[in-house]
C-alpha cells in the first residue's frame, strides 16, 4: 500500500488528519495546474478547493488500485476547469478555442530537459505562449511527472492522442524557447 493508498484508507476509517495529508500533498501542483487552464490564481485555488471539497464529500468515489490518488484529483480539477472556461464562454461569448498549430523541428526528450533547467522562467514564459492544450500536457507529463495513461485520463484522450499531443507541444516549446 503506497503511501496515498494509506492516507486515503486512515480519511475512510475517521481520521482527518489522513485527507489533510493529501491535500498538503497535492494542492499546490494542483492548483498550479488549474491556473495553467483558467489564467487566474485565484480562480485556480477556488477551483482545487472545490475538487478537494468533492474528495471530501464523495469519498467512497475513489478506488484505490483503479487510478493513483493524483490522477483521480486532478481529474475532478480538470472537469471542474472545463466547466468554467465552458461558463466563461456563454457568458462572455469568448472563443478560447481560436489558436493556431505550428510546424516545427523534431526534439528529444534530455533537449527539453536541459533547457527545462537551463532557465525555468525564460521555460514559463515559452509555456504561457502554447496552445492550452499543449501547456496542459507539458505541466501533466513534465512538470508534475504523471504518466501518460494518467494524463490521458485526466485530459479525457486517448493514450496515443496523449503521446502525439507530447511530442508536438515539446516541438512547439523548443521554438518557442530558440526563438
């Protein structure tokens, strides 16, 4: 039993201190992930609150053994985030789905990661200048270190939609950082 699996197990037996944990655990890359999405912090904390919220109020929803804690949070972060962009854009009438694609050069795994510690704001930057959907998959696969049938199921894709979506939005960050 790992060591989420615990946490999870002491939070179903009455003991608080067992989801506290999880949260200490996770919200901060959680939260950082929701703003990734939305583009505002506070919204973003609102939004990791009210998945925490849900954990809480839904705890015999998890399945330990069918998904990691981690991806089944972010999941509910994910969705939640949707819901919001889809609300902002009735009520906005705004298109958040209006984004070019690039054509770029090929780049390999140790590239990104060199250029990753290189310089992570010069990194940050390049990232907030993507397509959503490719911030989204570098924050999941790179930064948070999921793996790709977790970040398939948190995005709603496919393991090979997953994979393609990768690979270009690391070729989209490389220009974005040469250039």
């Amino acid at each position: 039993m790992n060591t989420d699996e615990k946490d999870y197990s002491d939070f179903l037996n009455g003991d608080n201190s067992g989801f506290e944990r999880l949260v200490i655990r996770y919200k901060d890359g959680l939260i950082y992930y929701l703003n990734r999405i939305i583009k505002n912090m506070t919204i973003a904390e609102d939004l990791a609150q009210d998945a925490f919220v849900e954990v809480y109020v839904h705890k015999e929803r998890f399945v330990p053994g069918k998904a990691s804690f981690k991806t089944y949070l972010y999941t509910i972060g994910h969705h939640k985030a949707v819901d919001y962009v889809r609300k902002s854009e009735r009520e906005y009438l705004t298109d958040f789905s209006a984004e070019e694609e690039n054509s770029m050069g090929s780049v390999s795994g140790p590239e990104l990661h060199a250029l990753e510690q290189e310089n992570k704001e010069e990194l940050y930057r390049a990232l907030d200048g993507l397509k959503e959907e490719y911030q989204r998959v570098l924050v999941l696969t790179e930064l948070e270190g999921m793996k790709l049938k977790d970040v398939a199921e948190v995005m709603g894709k496919t393991v090979p939609q997953i994979k393609v979506l990768a690979h270009r939005a690391r070729k989209a960050l490389l220009l974005s950082l040469k250039k």
